[in-house]
C-alpha cells in the first residue's frame, strides 16, 4: 500500500513528500512561497496575549532593551497589565505548544504527516511588533516556519558549529557572530513558510506592528537523554541475578589492577543487556510518547461505562486524541502490535492500534473486537475526549 499524505503540493513549494526527505530534510533550508494559501491566523494576538497569562502554559518575553537590561528574558504566566507597559516596538511574546490548547492550531499538524508523528515537538507562536526578534541563533531541532500574520525578515547565517561563540552574560544564546549568507534574506508573508534543519543560524525580525510566527518544531532526542532513559527502563525489568562473572579467570597479575579481560567481561555484560531489541522497541515508543507536559494529561472524574460509550459512538458521537496526547504503535509480527499512549503501552490487534492512532474514531472502530475496552480505558486515561468536548474546551 502507498502511503497516502494530507499534503497538497504548495505545502512544499511543489515537492513531494518524498524529494523533500531526500533533499532537504536535516540537510538545508527552503523557503516556500505560498505553503499554505489564504492561510488566515486561526489566532489573533489578544488571544495568544491571553493564553500567556495561564497557569501551566510556558510562555516567555523577550525584550530587546528591557528594564534590567539587554534581551531580558521574563517566564509567564504574565499578568495582563505587562502588556500594556511594553514598549510600541522591539520585544517579542513566545507561546510555546499552542496546539495543545487550540484545536485549529493543532489541525495545521496533519499536513506534516509525511513525517513521523512522535518526531513532532509542538507549535510555539511568536508575536511581535516591528523590530522584535530572539536574535541570531541556532536551535538544535528541525523547525518549519509558517508566517501567520504580518511580515518577518528571515536571514540565515549557515550551518554553524555546535560550540560557536554566544554572547555571554543573558538568559538566550544569541550568536555572537552571524554572517547572512548572500540571498538567504526575504521577508514572508502570510501563508509564506521556510524550513530550517538543526544547527542553521537564523535571525527573524518582525518588519510590522502585528507580526506572528508558527515554529512547527520536530524533536530528536540526545544521545545523553536516550542512554540514560533506556538504562533506566531495562534497569527496571532485570532480575538482580544477572551479573558480572568471572568463572574460569586467570589468576590476577596483581589484585589492585583493573585489566583488560575484566573490562572485557563487563563491556560484554552492557553490551548483551543492551542489545535487546523488543525491550528497545517497548522504551522507544514509550519514551518517545511521553506527553510534553504530563501535568496537562488529566484522566476522567468518572470511570467510562463501556455501554454508554458503545452507544454515544452508534449515535454518531466521534472520539478523537486528547490535544497534546501522543500515539504511536509497534507490529509485533504475529497479527498484534503494542499501541503506545501518552507513554504507557497496550498490547492489542495490529488493526485496532492503526485504527486508535488514527486522528477521528468513529462506530467503524467498534468493528475491532475489545475496540470498546481500550477505549474507555483511554478515556479514563485522559488521552481520548469527545470530539464536542474538545472542540469546547
Ligand atoms: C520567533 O518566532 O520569533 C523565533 C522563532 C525562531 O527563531 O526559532
Ligand atoms: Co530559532
């Protein structure tokens, strides 16, 4: 079967999906002119203002010439009257995962699904008003840059080294020297998008009073961050038993020296321990749907009447993924899969996870037999809603 992807031609400036892996993707930047047509900000910045001033959403201001300071940094939540004391030019509100509290926001995610969805990291929203920016940076993530309202100056400074210089002595990493490479300077539009891979130096500048930029941000997690989380899982599951041996070993040249073949013995204990491939799988997929916030997973007042589920979905009632809920699954060969939720698993039917990891579910999904289970089990998890209870929220 060929995948099929919810994403028109614009999206990648006439690439397909495919050319643009091959070419682009981790590798080097593209601007696309007109990714997404019409594209109307499905927030204005009174909204995005408003979601700054919530408990639990992360939200920063960064101002150019603050109070305290040069590129002073402040963490939300704000109080409502900040804005009205900031200056009329030069700072810039950051929101980061919008699309966990507005459904529309989240609706832009289904034209990235070309790329793995546990790859995604969230939506951060910018607004600022003329001359606001975060500098010249680089930051360590794949990002997609969509031009939501108002103009933004893009320039690109190239790939720059990991341990390039930062100015010293402020809450941001703002390089301490960027170049702009000949040509990599436009100004976007509305609609108007521009890929940049990791490591890319970048300063945006917004050129107009209202100015809001999306950063759809894809994840990769760190060497440091995968050993010492995979130790940790395997370190749960192995019996104290398995051990260091050393059977048979020859007599110690001098008992304070820590020789070769000890080494040996111990670099082979790690290296079959690690070696595990269903056990990297089963961290994997846990690890990697870890909700972003887990404080913002919130499971149900009441448990699920399986019943009244089965019948509110006959009624035509539609049961989507909480927003901010991450799925995934896993084909164990034999007909199952392991179907990863918000970081926790359940072994199921392969066709029953492909059906639960899809965006809506409807009565078709109770054709799948213990379909009816696992879903109340989801909905008492707090990783299903109802569509209407969603969209309401
Ligand atoms: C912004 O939207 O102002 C900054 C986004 C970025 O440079 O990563
Ligand atoms: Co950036």
């Amino acid at each position: 079967m060929s995948p099929s992807f919810d994403t028109s031609r614009s999206l990648l400036g006439g690439l397909d999906p495919a050319e643009f892996l091959r070419d682009y993707w981790q590798r080097k930047p593209l601007l696309i002119r007109g990714a997404f047509p019409d594209f109307e900000s499905p927030l204005d910045p009174d909204e995005l203002a408003g979601l700054a001033c919530e408990e639990g959403v992360e939200a920063r201001l960064v101002e150019e010439n603050g109070p305290d300071g040069p590129w002073q940094v402040s963490h939300g939540p704000f109080d409502e009257a900040i804005f009205a004391e900031l200056p009329e030019r030069d700072w810039t509100l950051l929101v980061q995962a919008v699309d966990h509290y507005v459904p529309e926001v989240a609706e832009l995610l289904e034209h990235f699904d070309f790329l793995p969805r546990w790859r995604l990291d969230d939506i951060m929203i910018s607004y600022a008003p003329p001359g606001g920016s975060v500098g010249p940076h680089i930051d360590h993530y794949d990002v997609f840059l969509i031009q939501g309202l108002g103009q933004r100056r893009w320039q690109l400074g190239g790939k720059v080294a990991d341990d390039a210089a930062i100015i010293p002595g402020i809450d941001l990493r703002i390089l301490e020297r960027f170049e702009v490479e000949p040509g990599d300077d436009w100004i976007l539009e509305p609609g108007d998008m521009l890929y940049l891979p990791p490591g890319w130096a970048h300063h945006g500048i917004s050129q107009s009073d209202d100015c809001m930029t999306y950063s759809v941000g894809f994840r990769a997690p760190s060497a440091d961050e995968a050993i010492t989380s995979f130790a940790d899982y395997l370190g749960e599951q192995l019996p104290a038993s398995i051990r260091y041996s050393d059977a048979g070993m020859a007599l110690p040249a001098t008992p304070a020296e820590v020789d070769d073949a000890s080494l040996a013995r111990m670099r082979q204990l790690i290296l079959d321990t690690l070696d595990n491939p269903n056990q990297l799988a089963q961290w994997f997929g846990r690890a990697m749907t870890q909700p972003k916030y887990v404080d913002q997973l919130i499971p149900a007042e009441h448990p699920t009447d399986v019943e009244a589920l089965v019948a509110e979905l006959q009624a035509g009632e539609v049961l989507v993924h909480s927003l901010g809920s991450r799925f995934a699954w896993r084909d164990l060969g034999n007909g199952n899969a392991t179907l990863f939720v918000d970081g926790d698993a359940i072994e199921c039917a392969l066709s029953l996870a492909q059906a639960v990891a899809a965006a809506q579910l409807d009565a078709d999904i109770l054709e799948h037999e213990e379909a009816a289970m696992l879903l109340g089990a989801l909905l008492d998890g707090g990783s299903l809603a109802w569509l209407d209870d969603e969209e309401d929220a």
